[in-house]
C-alpha cells in the first residue's frame, strides 16, 4: 500500500498541474421526481454538456413531437428556408448550439431522422428553438385553442402566505398539445444554467431536452418570465436578422442588469424585450421579488410583429393593485377579448383579495384545461420552486406539485479535498482527484468541486498533489 501511494505522488509530482481532459461540464439528476440537467462554463462547454448528457431525449423530441407540429416536407421545405432567411441566433446561443450537436455526436447516440432520411444538424436545432415564431407559419401546424394562463400577486395580495408573507407569487399553467405517447410530458427538464461568461446570472428554464431558450425561467435574483402564444398574429413578407422571441425572453434573464439602471428586477424582461422585434404574437408575463425595486414588482408584456405594450396592474382596476394576471389574449396592445380564464381569475382574486401559495395553485388549476402540460409556481423573493407535469393525458395541476429550494439547482461549490464525499480526506480522494483530471471518470459537481482543492476552478494534477498532501496531514484544501 505504502509503495502505492508513493508511486502515485510520484506520478502526481511529475506531471504537474497539467490539465489532460477536457470535462462534460453537467450532470443529469432526479431531484424530487422532476429531471434536472445542471451544466456550467461558457456557453459552448454547457450546449456540448446538454448534448452529451441528453443526445438521446433530444432525438425523441425530434422523431416523436416535431413531425406531429407540421409535416416533414414543410419542414424542410418551407418552413427551414424562412429560418434560414428570418432569422439570427445570438451568438453565445449559437455557440451553445454547435456545442450541443457535437456533445451528441461525440454521445454515440442515433441521430437518424427517419421522416426527412437524414441524421440532425446544428440548424435544426437552432430551428427547434423557434417552433414558437416558426408555428404560426405553418399550414399544418396545431390549431388547438389557446390556454395558457398565469397570476402574480405580492404586498397585502400576499400577506396570508405562510412561508413569505407579502412575497411575490407567480403561478403559470402551460398549456401546449402533447404527442399521442406523451413524450413532451415524459422528457420535460429543469435546465439550471451557470454561465461562467462576466456579467450574466446562474437561471433556470422549465423545458424539454435541446430546447435552450426559454418559456418559463427565474434567475438568480429572483427576476423570472412565463411566455403565452398572442391572439394576435401579425406576418410580414419577408423580414431578416429577427432574434426568436424564446432567445430573447433567455436574455433577459440571463443577462446581469441589461437596462443598466443598477437594479435587476422584471423591468429587465421589459428593457430586452422592447429593444428587439419580434414576429410571432405573444404574452410575457414578468416577475420579481417583492423586496426588488420595481413598484409593482411584476408586470405583462404584449407584442406581435407590428408592435410592443407595458401593461401593468393599474390597467386592470379589477385586480389592481396587488396582482395581475396573463391568458393568451391582448388587453393593451389591442382591445380585449372575452376570456372565460381571465374573468375567473379575476374572480377568485377578487373573492378576498389575498391568495397564498395553495390558492394560487388553485386558480391556475380552476383555469387549466385538458391540454395544460406544465404547472409552475415561483417564489422569487425564496427561490422556491413547485412544478408538477402531465402524465398519461391527465392535465397537469391534478397531480400533487413537487417543491424544490434554490439550492438543489445550484449547491454551493465546497472546495474540500473530500472527492468520495466520506466525510474524510484520504489516498483515494487524491487518486479519484488524478481520475478526474485524466478524463478517466465523469464526475458531479459536487465531486469536481471538492476536488479542486485550491478553489481556482480547475481540476488539475496539482489539486490532486494538494488532496495527497492533506491527507498525509501536510496541507489543506481552501474549504477543509
């Protein structure tokens, strides 16, 4: 055993603090029965991580559910060409892309589409991500009615709430057709994103596997954003270098302060939203801790192709002045519709103007219809996350939400020397250190951490020579 560990410190000291492979920067985990995929680093070692860890569900998206949206030929023949033409992906988000096509290639994964006699590429992907903008083109697309719905209410709207009195919650049904075997259900992810680019925030998205912008996301700082398809569909002829709306609901989020106004609150989404067109009609509905800022702390966006409105809850005297809630239909925009959802959230509101976070639930479940895929409620001044899915056809608030802290998307990095997570610091966390640098194992994030023992945020054979140190009692790692 004793020639073992020297020959391994030996080993160690020879090689240095060279780094020999590069690491899959995610993992992929069942946290309180919902799938989450952690990945981190530049946006490019996050899309290689996406694909690497999920090639598999993605291809199932893509053989299963997009063809079910519209046919094949007007894929590939209609409906590709005026991505093509339309639109631009920022290129972060196309880096993030190409990251995720060569992660699933390097996966061995199938990557055979069999209705266009093809394998996937890096631009069907990037097309995948605007099925919100490239649906209402299609002539065979889905014509099912419109239903999603979302209610925020904060201040004395909230006080009742047992665990944040006077927070802000924001509950959201996502209303989106399924396949016939349910397989939108079935690989919905919580993406929980740590982008280590300056100036951009660790966020989580609410979607399906290779779907990297995002319908329903919260930041770190509590600053979230649920999209509903618009009532009110306005298409040009022909228009170019437009950012599909998914990506720029992801930049609001994602980008640190964006307005440049020194605070981060849901006047972010406002700021990004407004500094971009769009082509398909759309609700945004935008949140934030009511501690932030921003009075009110929560707000609705309207837009199509021809144009942009701010609503806030002043506009609807109703549920003014400590909530506002968002259905598929323009109220400021354009002159309202009439909406059975949107009169019964007003009217459960109204009942006593105070909801907590089971009565919100409630109303969005008094509101969902038989095709509401995803039920979501934010805490955003807490972190508090509760989401519950569809299964088998049954809509998706009838099943029981699972509750998640912050925490569980994004643990704190404990620089440890402790890589076996034993509670003790021995020969075999330096070797298990060496393995990781080697690219011999893939390890979680909490291993990665604890074996970069000087906490530089690389694992390298010097981090390994550092555990070996410490447990002969020699030395300590930043966080031991």
């Amino acid at each position: 055993m004793l020639k073992t560990v020297i020959g391994f410190f030996l080993v160690v000291m020879i090689l240095g603090s060279a780094v020999f492979a590069d690491e899959v920067n995610g993992e992929l985990l069942q946290i309180e029965n919902c799938t989450v995929l952690r990945v981190w680093g530049t946006h490019g070692e996050m899309g290689y991580a996406h694909g690497y860890l999920m090639a598999t569900d993605i291809m199932s998206l893509a053989r299963k559910y997009m063809f079910t949206l519209v046919t094949p030929d007007e894929y590939e023949n209609t409906l590709l060409p005026i991505f093509r033409i339309w639109f631009t992906i920022p290129e972060p988000y196309q880096e993030e892309i190409d990251g995720m096509y060569q992660g699933m290639v390097d996966s061995g994964a199938d990557l055979t589409i069999d209705e266009l006699n093809r394998d996937i590429t890096a631009e069907d992907i990037g097309a995948f991500n605007a099925v919100v903008d490239l649906i209402g083109l299609s002539k065979s697309g889905d014509t099912s009615p419109l239903a999603c719905s979302s209610i925020s209410g904060w201040g004395d709207g909230t006080l009742s709430d047992p665990v944040n009195p006077g927070g802000t919650i924001h509950c959201r049904d996502m209303d989106w057709s399924d396949s016939d075997d349910h397989v939108l259900a079935q690989t919905t992810t919580i993406i929980a994103y740590a982008p280590s680019d300056p100036g951009k925030n660790s966020w989580i998205s609410v979607g399906f596997p290779g779907f990297i912008a995002c319908l329903s996301g919260m930041n770190d700082s509590g600053v979230g954003a649920t999209l509903n398809m618009g009532n009110y569909d306005v298409y040009p002829v022909i228009t170019f270098n437009q950012i599909p709306i998914c990506f720029q609901v992801r930049e609001s989020l994602e980008q640190t302060d964006p307005n440049s106004d020194g605070f981060i609150d849901a006047g972010d989404v406002w700021s990004v939203l407004n500094s971009h067109s769009r082509i398909p009609s759309v609700i945004v509905h935008g949140f934030g801790p009511n501690l932030a800022r921003l009075d009110p702390p929560c707000l609705v966006i309207e837009a199509n192709y021809d144009g942009i409105a701010l609503r806030l809850p002043g506009d609807d005297p109703i549920l003014s002045p400590n909530f506002i809630a968002a259905t598929n239909h323009h109220r400021t925009l354009y002159n309202p519709v009439s909406c059975w959802r949107y009169t019964l959230i007003q009217t459960l509101v109204t009942d006593d103007y105070v909801i907590d976070t089971g009565e919100a639930w409630e109303i969005e479940s008094r509101v969902s219809v038989s095709t509401t895929l995803q039920t979501m409620l934010f805490q955003p001044d807490t972190g508090d996350v509760w989401l519950a899915v569809a299964a088998s056809g049954t809509p998706a608030p009838e099943f029981a939400p699972e509750r998640l802290k912050w925490d569980l998307f994004f643990p704190a990095c404990i620089h440890s020397g402790d890589v076996s997570l034993d509670g003790s610091i021995t020969a075999g966390d330096a070797q298990m250190a060496f393995q990781i640098v080697m690219g011999a194992i893939s390890p979680t994030h909490t291993e990665t951490c604890a074996a970069d023992c000087d906490g530089n945020d690389e694992v390298t054979a010097g981090d390994a020579q550092m555990i070996f140190a410490a447990a002969l009692g020699m030395g300590v790692c930043v966080d031991e």
